[in-house]
C-alpha cells in the first residue's frame, strides 16, 4: 500500500536523526538541548471559541441520541470523558479566521468529532485498550460487538452533518479524511511487530491516522467560510503539521509519561508492539548490543515483567525521547510559519499556542 501526503516542515531532510553519524547527532542534541521549548497552551484558543464550541457541543448531544438506548449510553461515555476537542475546535477557529461571520463550521465541528469518537471507539476494539481518557475502554462495559457499531452509527451520524451543510468541498474534504485514516490503521496494523520500520513508512502512517484528520478539520472549517484557495491551503498545511507534532508527543508520551496523567495505560505501543519513532531511534541507537532484546520483546512479543521498564530506559537513555520531541518541534515550528499568510491577530496566536502545547503537552 503505498499513501501520498505532501507534508510540509521546516528543517529536516527526508531521513531525518537516523542519517546523522554519531558526532554528528550528538552536537545537533546538544544544540537542541540548549533551546527551551515554548509550552503554549489550548486554554487561550478555548476562550476565543467558547460560543462556538458551545453550539457545537450542543449539536453533538442531539446527535447521538437515538431510540436504542445502548447508543447513547456508550457515546456519552467517550464524548463526555474529558477529551479537549481539539479536532472541532480546529474547524471553528478556522472557519473565523478564514473570515466566517456565522455558524458556517458548527456542523463541520460536529462532525470531525464523530469521526474522531469512532475511530476511537474501532481502534480501541483492534487494540484491546484498557482505558481511554481515563475511563474503561467502552468495549469492556458493553462489548466489542456494541462499541464498533456504535462507532458506525458515530460515522453515518457525521456524514448527515456534512450533507446538511450542503458543502460539497467539505463533503469532500472530511470522506476523503475518513478513508486516509481507515488506510493509516491498516497498514500500522500490517506493520505492528516490524522493528525494521522506515522512518519515511512510520511517517506515512502517522501521516493517515492522526494529521489527517487535523489537516481535514482545518481545511473544512476554510471552505466552510468561504476561504480563498490559498487560506484554504495554509489552513490545512498547518493542520497536518499540527497532528504530526501531536502524534510524535503521543508516541514519545508512551514512554515518558506516566498512566495517572496520560488518561490511558502507559507503555501501551510497548506492550501492542506498535513501532513508533522512539523506539526506531532506540534500536538504530543501541545497535547489535540491545538487537536481541528487542526481536524479543517486539518482533516476538516474548514479554516478562521489567521489560517495558528496561525499554524505557534504554530508550530514555540514548536520546530517544528528546530526538522524539525535536522533530515534534519541528513540526510544530512549521504549523506555525503556514500561518504566516494571516494577519496577526488573537486566533492566529492562539493557533501558535496550540502548535507549541502539542509538543510540551503532558497528557
């Protein structure tokens, strides 16, 4: 399967750490090291958007009411478990600072979040996820069966958004998300075990199941308010580089963070055998000495207890997690410099804000 995404950033070359040699890479840490990282913030943007977060909010809890009562009840307890919404609160700051002047990107909002709940709802069935935003995962109260058909009802709740809106660009825009993401999934389900990963395939899947829907919700919230091409355009570059910063901070969270403040099991990727960038850099890092441990622990899934501990070590300890985050940075800087094309103002800040929480996040 082969995914093409056109991801922009600002200062990395195709191969990224992985091609550095050894002194090399160790004055680019130290040099990163030096630079402190801006923490930004969500809670500013939140502000800015209240009203309209308010209005979507609502239009999210008439939507997932139906007659069958399991529908409700299942949706509510992942909709309602403390997730920051930043996928719809993407569409409206979009839509305003693309020039909306009414209620254009609430639907839109609306359903991103859907798309986003379900798959959710469909990844943590595939995964065998204990816990999300803290709470039971929704499979284990209810069942497999009833979380991924709920997760369905979630999708055809988010296209009748969509065509209320009679936009069909965004229509457009949100199905073509829905696809790249279900593409994503499978093909880091296809890879799962593979400490032989690409940085550039890793990319690819980052790319699909989580920028995609950032670069989406952006872009729709554009067209929503009649946004030119070239607004359109940045809205999305930004989105997309926005989601590969959050990904990377997710991944490099997994085995820096801790399950009290993360609202999921720490070390989860570890124990699923997922490859992300940390543990790439690791296993490039610590060369043949560290292989068999983790054909063991990874390729194999022949896991003891104190294994995840010795990977987070070991990972922790060759820079693993800081190479992690500098390309986060990154990513984050070049969201930031897609805005360029606005005139500053307190949604662009805002937006900055959020590119900068999504690397210094802790949770």
């Amino acid at each position: 399967m082969t995914l093409a995404y056109r991801v922009i950033i600002v200062r990395r070359n195709s191969a990224g750490y992985l091609a550095l040699d050894s002194k090399e890479r160790g004055l680019l840490d130290a040099a990163k090291a030096m630079i402190a990282r801006p923490t930004g913030s969500v809670e500013h943007l939140a502000d800015l958007a209240a009203t309209d977060m308010a209005g979507v909010d609502a239009l999210i809890v008439d939507r997932m009411q139906s007659p069958v009562s399991v529908i409700p009840a299942l949706a509510d307890h992942i909709i309602d478990a403390g997730g920051k919404r930043l996928r719809p609160l993407l569409t409206v700051v979009a839509a305003r600072l693309a020039g909306a002047r009414d209620d254009a990107g609430l639907k839109l909002a609306a359903a991103v979040e859907f798309i986003h709940t379900a798959t959710l709802l469909h990844d943590d069935v595939v995964d065998g996820s204990g816990l999300r935003r803290g709470k039971v995962a929704a499979h284990l109260i209810w069942g497999a069966p009833s979380s991924v058909l709920v997760g369905d009802f979630l999708f055809a709740r988010a296209f009748e958004l969509m065509v209320e809106t009679g936009s069909m660009r965004a229509m457009q825009i949100l199905a073509r998300a829905a696809r790249v993401i279900a593409e994503g999934e499978v093909l880091q389900l296809s890879r799962t075990h593979d400490i032989n990963l690409s940085q550039d395939t890793y990319l690819e899947i980052i790319s699909a199941k989580t920028a995609e829907l950032f670069a989406a919700a952006a872009e729709a919230g554009a067209v929503a308010a009649g946004g030119g091409a070239a607004r359109c355009a940045a809205l999305r570059a930004y989105g997309l580089n926005l989601g590969l910063a959050f990904q990377l901070s997710d991944d490099a969270l997994d085995y820096g963070g801790a399950t009290e403040t993360l609202g999921k099991n720490a070390g989860d990727d570890f124990r699923e055998g997922k490859v992300t960038l940390p543990l790439l850099v690791a296993i490039a890092r610590t060369g043949a000495r560290e292989r068999e441990f983790w054909e063991r622990v990874i390729r194999r899934q022949e896991q003891a207890d104190g294994d995840f501990r010795r990977a987070r070590e070991l990972i922790i300890g060759v820079g693993a997690l800081d190479a992690t985050l500098d390309m986060a940075a990154d990513y984050a800087d070049a969201a930031k410099a897609a805005l360029a094309i606005f005139p500053a103002n307190a949604l662009r800040e805002g937006l900055e804000a959020l590119a900068d929480f999504a690397v210094s996040r802790r949770a």
